[in-house]
C-alpha cells in the first residue's frame, strides 16, 4: 500500500519518492517489516495462546525429548501469515499477476492448515481434516494457479526467436501474446521450464506430448497442468511432512526462499537474464519482494521456533509454506529444480513412501512388516534406537538441535548447487 501512495503521489515532488521504484528497496523493506511483525506480533500471539490453552497433543514415540513439548503452542503459521501479509501488502505492487496468485496462495493454504488445526485443538480431533478432503483443497488450488498460468495473458516469457519463428508458432498453436514490458515478435505464451545440464537450461512439455498440430497444443498445457498441480500438492505436504523438529522447516524453507527470491529478481530483469542466458519473465522481479516478506516472516518465527521452541508452526504454518514454495517456483520456472533446491523436503517425503511401501510388502509376504528406516519421516530416524530396520545407522541417536542444524547445513549445500547450476551446461 506504501508502494501504491507513493505511485499516486508520483507527480508531486517527495524526497525519496523514487526509492519505491527500486526492487531491492522494496524487498529488503518487506523483509525487515515482514521479520518486525513476526518477532513483536508474534510474543503477544503465543500468550494468547498459552492463555488460550492452545497446545501441542504429543503422542509417545519414544523420543528423546518428546513428552518436554506437550501443551507447547501451536498454530503458530498465524504469526508466519500475517507477517507475510504486512510485508507484501505494504511495499509489493498488489496489481501484478504473480502477487497476486502467491497471495491466494498464502491465504488459501494457510485457511486450509488452519480449519486442520482447529478441529484438532479446539474439536479435541487428533486427525483433524481428512487426508482426502486437504488433498482435494490443495488440487482445486493447483488447477486454479494452472490455470491462470495458461489462460492469462500477463504471464508470458521472452524467447529469442526471429519474425519467421514467431510467425510460424502463431499459426501453429496461436500461442503468442504482446506485452507492454518487451517486444511483441518474442513475448509469447510458453510451456517451457528451466532444467539444468543442458544448452539452453530449457525443456519444453510439449516434448511429453505423443501428438502434434491442434491436439498435440492442447495436449502440452494439458501435460503443464497436471505439472503444476503434482508440484503444488507435493511441496505442500511435503513441508508439511518435514515440520517435526524445532526449527527444522522454518529453517530449511528460509534457505529455499532466499534462492527462489534471487531467480525471480534475476528471471525479471532483461539483462541479467541474457547475461545467465535464462528466460526472462516480465513481471516476476516483483516476486522478489513477495519472498523477501516470505523469508523475513520465517526468520522472525524462528525467534521463537528455535530450540526449544516456544510455538509451533502446525498445520497453519507447514501447509502454506510449501505451497508458496512451489507456486513459485513454478511462475519463475524452475519447478524441476524443486528436487534439488528443496531435497530435504524431498527425501523426507520419500523416506515416508519407501517405508509404508516396504512394509506393507514385507507384512504381504513374510506375515510381518519391515521397516527401512527406524521410523519415518527421516528426520525421526536419527532420533530413535533399538528399532530393528535394514539402515541402522546411526546406532545412537542424535540430540534434536543437532539433527536439524546438520539439516539446515545439507538444505546451504542444496541451495548453493542449485544457484550454480545456471551455469553448468
């Protein structure tokens, strides 16, 4: 809203008036208001809590540590929301597309974990919302961000192409679109993503589709959306899967945030986007100051989320954080570099497939379950012993704050490569 008084105010002359005109100004605003909100707001939140009753149902486990967090505050993603909501609402352009769907996005998401939430604190429901009925809420968000993907004409992608090249896409599959923001013979509508150790870092998914002409063009977007609902609905629990140790996924989604907020400032400027020889995306430069809200609300939480955590995040926090995670990735293109950038979540997501899978196969066939890991998601695999499982190491287990510092170091590690590969070809 400071961004869009400043703009109406544009023609009078205020000092530092052209400060609101810079990405970087904006996103490093949105990001301290955004850290303010969650360490201020956030104090007098969890006392409502405590006053409240609001705590954590802790079942024994058999972890160290794990009965010391029963009755500690949960629903705390409410302090994570609202301190995105500050800093977005403040110093983002709220008329750009990309804004936009990652605000539907937050609040959407952040209504679903807390209508789960709720029903489990407040309904005394252990299980909160069916699986099935947050699965459907998470699939009707990703056909409407897959949609607007491909049917709105504010969010195209440059391509280098010639007037020849352009002509002959329009009258193949009429997938141009003009843009104010850059020429209109190579501003188009495109199912291309970015994908590394190749050329261009380019893959298109119309290469997945069997047909070509009229019903190969429906078939591609076809492809794109089913794409773009598996990444929504896979971040999105797969966050969630990882919120199980203080800190854990608040920390490792930060370190994602940072690099998702670097290639959408570099994916929205015309010539560091030439420079990295990566698309230019018209418009996502502001998805920088979305993120830099998004990882400034992460840090301030963990303030109180740290060990021993004072709050957690639940349902409320887990489930949007991995949505914005993957609805921006997929608006910058990048979803296919998800595995890598967010392999924590990854891997933790796998360790829980790969465990029930086995030992429904192994109770099938012997008569009784096996187990891979000593108890899944992964991170509660270091926690625990005396568990028979095929991977026993470590043969003692870790302190909590241990395993999740180690966790934030792998999720640099993953960042860093990631961002490197733009230049690997």
């Amino acid at each position: 809203m400071i961004y869009h008084l400043f703009q109406s105010l544009k023609e009078y002359d205020i000092p530092g008036q052209g400060l609101m005109t810079y990405l970087s100004f904006r996103a490093i605003f949105a990001s301290i208001t955004a850290m303010l909100v969650a360490v201020f707001a956030g104090k007098r939140i969890i006392r409502w809590l405590q006053r409240r009753q609001i705590g954590e149902e802790i079942r024994d486990l058999g972890l160290e540590g794990q009965l010391q967090k029963k009755g500690t505050p949960t629903m705390g993603g409410v302090i994570i929301i609202i301190s995105i909501l500050c800093g977005v609402l403040l110093f983002a352009d709220l008329t750009n597309i990309y804004i936009i769907l990652l605000l539907i996005t937050t609040v959407w998401l952040g209504g679903l974990g807390f209508t789960d939430d709720y029903i489990k604190v407040f309904k005394h429901n252990k299980d909160g919302l069916s699986e099935k009925s947050k699965l459907i809420a998470q699939i009707m968000l990703g056909f409407a961000i897959a949609l607007t993907v491909c049917f709105s004409g504010d969010i195209v992608v440059r391509e280098k192409v010639d007037a020849a090249e352009i002509t002959a896409r329009a009258m193949d599959d009429g997938a141009v679109s003009v843009s104010d923001t850059a020429p209109a013979q190579d501003v188009v509508k495109s199912t291309k993503t970015t994908i590394p150790f190749v050329k261009n870092h380019e893959f298109d998914y119309k290469w997945l589709s069997p047909f070509k002409g009229t019903f190969g063009w429906y078939c591609k977007w076809a492809i794109y959306v089913i794409m773009i609902v598996i990444v929504i609905t896979a971040c999105s629990n797969g966050t969630n899967l990882t919120d199980g140790m203080d800190g854990l996924a608040t920390g490792t989604s930060a370190i994602a945030g940072v690099v998702l907020g670097i290639f959408a400032w570099l994916s929205g400027n015309i010539i560091n986007s030439d420079y990295l020889n990566i698309m230019y995306i018209p418009g996502t430069g502001e998805i920088a100051v979305f993120m830099a809200a998004f990882v400034g609300a992460l840090i301030g939480f963990l303030w109180y989320n740290s060990f021993p955590a004072q709050v957690f995040m639940g349902d409320t926090g887990s489930l949007a954080i991995g949505g914005i995670i993957g609805v921006c990735a997929i608006l910058i293109r990048k979803e296919l570099l998800l595995p890598i950038l967010c392999g924590v979540f990854f891997v933790e997501s796998l360790s829980v497939l790969m465990q029930r899978f086995y030992f429904k196969y192994t109770r099938k066939r012997y008569g009784t379950g096996r187990r891979i890991f000593k108890m899944t998601p992964l991170h509660h695999h270091f926690q625990k012993e005396g568990i028979p499982a095929l991977i026993t190491a470590p043969k003692r287990a870790l302190p909590e704050a241990k395993i999740v510092v180690r966790f934030w170091i792998i999720g640099i590690i993953l960042a860093v490569l990631t961002i490197a590969m733009l230049k690997i070809r």
